[in-house]
C-alpha cells in the first residue's frame, strides 16, 4: 500500500484544490492507495463533508481511503524558508514529511511554498550520502515522450561534480517512475561538440563520458522539444538550477503563445484538444525533489485538481518503485568509481 501525505493547507486553492485532487487520485487509483491530508483538521473536516455532500458526492466511499493529520500552522507564499521549520514547527509541511520518519507514510505532495519544501525536505529527511545538494526534476512534454530536465531551479550554481549527481538522480527517476530502460542522458551546452560550453560544463561531460550511464553527449535546447538529438533520443537534461528554471518559464510561455496565434487565425482550442492535453503542465502533476532520502514532490502554487492528483500518483508510482533505494545504490557505484577514477570538483 502506497501512504501519500498531502498538504492540505499549500497552494493557491487550497485546501479546494489539494482535496479535489485527493479524491480524484484515490477515484482513479486501486484500492492500496491512501491518502493523509495534512493541516487544520477543522477546515480539512469542513471542506470535505461540502465536496463530499456536493460537487464530489459521487466519490464518498473514498472516504474511507482518507486520513486527516492534525497541524495547526500554515506556511504562507510569503514565509521566508530559512525561518519556517524554526518558527512554525508545526506547519504541515513539517509534520507531512515527518510522516515518512516514522514510518507511516511512503510521501509527501505540497503546493506550497516550494523554498520551504526544499529547506524543511532536505532538513527533516536530509540527503542521501555522498550528495551535496537535492534537484528538482521536472517533466518536460516532447514530441516522442515526456524528458526529465533537472536541475530546475534549486541551484542556481552548480559544480561539475553536482552536474554528476544530478545525471545519476535524473537515470534512476527516469528508469523508475516514467519506466525507462537504460535512459539516455544528455548534458545541455550550447553546442553538441564535447569542448563546447563554459568551464563547468565541459569538466562535466568528461566525467559523464566515464561515469556509466548512458551519456549521449551535449543537446542543446532545440533538442527537448523534439525529444531526441543528433544521436538519437534523449530521457534525461541536466544543468545547472539557473539555466533549467529559465527553460521551464520559457516552455510554460510558449503553448500559450501558440494558441493564441492560432485563435487569432481562425483555429479553435477545441479543435487542437489532444495536442493541449499534451503541453498541459497539470497532466504531469508535481516535480520530485530528487536527492533527499525519502520522496517530496513539488507542485505549482496554482495546481488545479487534476494537477494534484497526477502528482498524487506519480508519488504513488516513485514509492512502489523503491526509487529511494535504487537511488542510493547507485550514489554508492557512482561514489566508488569516483574513488577509482578521480573525483571531479
């Protein structure tokens, strides 16, 4: 059974949206999913019995499935993340990760304030040895299938050592959660050529080439949308956290763009209906917080409910993998080769 604890409390809409998507979660999932709703179990309780008596009343035997965790404090968007976990210990961020320690819940899902879930993430269930930093990996739509991207946007600077760890966490997600045989790992550059890119990167792709994954080389970014390069189809990008945030945004903003254009000449959304569904953000849910030894996912502060709940599942689905695990074996391989090789910087 798959135990996944859910900020009631995080997001723009909530506790609506993270409700709404519970129970869409639990609707569209087996029977050995269950679901902690984590905040003030007073408004939690309200805000259920008015979904489950309305709108949502077809879905009241997932009740059942449902757990409601008592935490009296809220993170606002506004909370600075370095002052959270000290000044509201009992935020249910916190107490939703806490969960994990001990041992009643395989994960956590929040759309709240994403500085805080990394702080709280990395303080309460710390990184796996031999890490220096966790990375965000966000699924980016292509024309083949989606591509894990990471880091995007928890570090803004990187080592080519971090780059390392980062390409090992983005293999091991990509095998286990989107079910990837041998993933392909590309190293974004501004050229394919290995001696292309600033010092960083290029100390990066020398250690890649040794390090036992499956390095297809530098992509550019012309390479994410069509999900493949030069050499062949990619599954992993990884960079540095600037460079990915300002990729993401950047990807956000275009199908917007297009339909616009689009609708200026004549084309209706309702026509292009499956090709939305694809680019649509809330079809790939929440983003893992890769690295820390247990599972946080993280989702856009406007997550809708069909957004929560993929990432529900997608948490569900990262939990049944024994990703965490598999994550650690292969920091261990990776930290031993390094020892054999000369570790990079």
């Amino acid at each position: 059974m798959a135990r996944i604890a859910l900020d009631a409390m995080g997001g723009d809409f909530a506790p609506r949206a993270p409700l709404s998507g519970a129970l869409q979660a639990l609707r569209e999932s087996d029977s050995d999913l269950a679901i902690q709703l984590v905040g003030r179990t007073g408004t939690i309780s309200a805000e259920l019995d008015s979904l489950l008596k309305g709108e949502l009343a077809a879905d009241a035997k997932q009740r059942d499935r449902i757990e409601i965790v008592e935490a009296p404090e809220v993170i606002e968007m506004s909370d600075k993340p370095s002052a959270v976990v000290r000044g509201k210990p009992n935020n249910s961020m916190s107490i939703g990760l806490k969960l994990q320690l001990e041992s009643r819940s395989d994960a956590f899902v929040s759309a709240g304030n994403t500085g805080a879930q990394m702080a709280a993430s990395a303080m309460l269930l710390k990184l796996h040895p031999g890490l220096t930093r966790p990375a965000i990996a966000t699924a980016f739509p292509t024309r083949r299938q989606p591509v894990v991207v990471l880091d995007a946007g928890a570090n803004v600077d990187c080592s080519a050592r971090e780059l390392l760890q980062f390409a090992w966490l983005g293999a091991v997600y990509a095998e286990c959660v989107l079910g990837r045989s041998n993933p392909a790992v590309g190293l974004l550059s501004i050229g394919e050529e290995a001696e292309k890119g600033n010092a960083v990167v290029k100390e990066a792709n020398a250690a890649f080439a040794t390090a036992g994954f499956n390095f297809v080389g530098n992509v550019e970014g012309r390479d994410i949308p069509h999900g493949e390069c030069a050499r062949g189809p990619i599954d992993v990008v990884v960079c540095d956290g600037f460079v990915g945030n300002v990729v993401l945004k950047f990807y956000e903003g275009v199908m917007p763009m297009v339909l616009e254009v689009l609708q200026q000449h004549g084309i209706d959304r309702s026509q292009l209906k499956d090709v939305i569904r694809t680019f649509d953000a809330s079809e790939y849910g929440g983003a893992p917080l890769l690295g820390v030894r247990g599972i946080s996912m993280i989702c856009h502060g406007n997550s809708t409910p069909r957004a929560i709940a993929n990432a529900v599942k997608a948490a569900a689905r990262a939990a049944d993998s024994g990703m965490n695990a598999l994550i650690g074996e292969r920091l261990t391989s990776m930290a031993n080769a390094a020892l054999a090789a000369g570790s990079v910087a």
